[in-house]
C-alpha cells in the first residue's frame, strides 16, 4: 500500500474541505436584530444579551469607544486631521437617535399602545411566530410598561436613524455604564 493512493482519497479531502467552509460558514453568521416594523437595524448578537428579570425585555451594556483619527485610534489622520471622538458602541453600531426632549409619560403612552398593535398584527401575520406569539407579547406589555413607569426619570429614550416613530424605540439608563434595553418581540433576527 505505501506509495499507493486509495481511490476514496480525493473524495474524502472534499468532504472534510466542504465541512470546514460549512462550519466556517455558521461561524461567520452574524445575527441582526432589526425593527419588526419599520426593518431598522437595532442590535446584533455581538453584544451579549441579558435578561433582566422582565420578560419581553433584555439588556445590553454598552461601552465607549474611540471612533476615527486615522489608522491608529486616538492619534490624529495626517492626511485629513481627523482626531478621534469618543462614541458609545450601541449607539453608534445601529445609529441610535436619542429623542430630546423624551416623550411625556402620556405621550409615551400613547405611542406605546399604538405600537404594541402593531407588533401584534405583525406577529400574528409571520408565519415563524403567528397567534400564540402575538398574544404572548400583548401579555408581556403590561410588565414592559411597568418596568418604564418604574424608571421613568433615569430612562433615556432612542429610536432608529430615521426618527421613523411607528417603528421600535429602546430604552437607555445610566448606572455603572449606559446600559440599553430592547423590547425582544418587537425585534426580528435576521441572519446574515
């Protein structure tokens, strides 16, 4: 058998190459969570994900970065001098806009009840979610909704990059870090 090649060789290396590119392939995939309504990116699964004891909502903590100034982060571009700024990495990821001033607590209201509609009928019409899902993210409002009440005053509001208000909103609020929650039924996984 020495200097002999089996003639199940060749085919067993394509085996094990395609194996790898397909495993290489799940590892690249990236998941975005985008708006239910309007399709706006709000969040990927880089960011680790928390749950918080409320169910339908999730946090994530975020941190501040330096963005720009060239090659090296910090240092100023000599081609443009560009200096570097520091940015909050959520923030920055999806363009989050925060909404100066914040909503009123009726205002807010409002728009909430108008939005949980619609993510209903969203989630009642997609055929991975469908009634079951819908009802249980009407019943998971009222706890979402207290959970605002509750921090109302340390609460930071944002929406998408377009202020496109019939969309998804999230919510920011300073402890040891700005940490940011996210309504999960109202965000769709898209992988990529």
């Amino acid at each position: 058998l020495k200097g002999r090649s089996s003639p199940a060789l060749p085919r067993i290396r394509t085996q094990v190459r395609s194996s790898r590119l397909r495993r290489q392939d799940k590892l690249a995939k990236m998941i975005v969570y985008e708006c239910r309504i309007t399709g706006h990116e709000f969040i990927t699964d880089s960011f680790n994900h928390e749950d918080i004891g409320v169910p339908g909502l999730f946090k994530v903590r975020s941190a501040f970065i330096s963005e720009g100034g060239g090659s090296i982060a910090g240092v100023a571009d000599a081609e443009d001098g560009e200096d570097a700024v520091m940015v909050n990495n959520v923030e920055s990821a999806a363009n989050l806009q925060e909404l100066t001033p914040p909503p009123s607590k009726k205002e807010f209201k409002e728009w909430f009840v108008e939005f949980a509609k619609r993510v209903r009928k969203n989630l009642k019409e997609d055929p991975e979610k469908g009634p079951t899902e819908a009802k249980a993210w009407i019943a998971r409002t009222k706890g979402i909704l207290g959970w605002i009440n509750e921090n109302y005053a340390d609460i930071q509001f944002y929406t998408n990059s377009d202020f496109d208000m019939d969309g998804c909103m999230c919510f920011a609020i300073y402890q040891s870090d700005k940490d940011f929650y996210f309504m999960s039924d109202a965000l769709k996984a898209v992988k990529f």
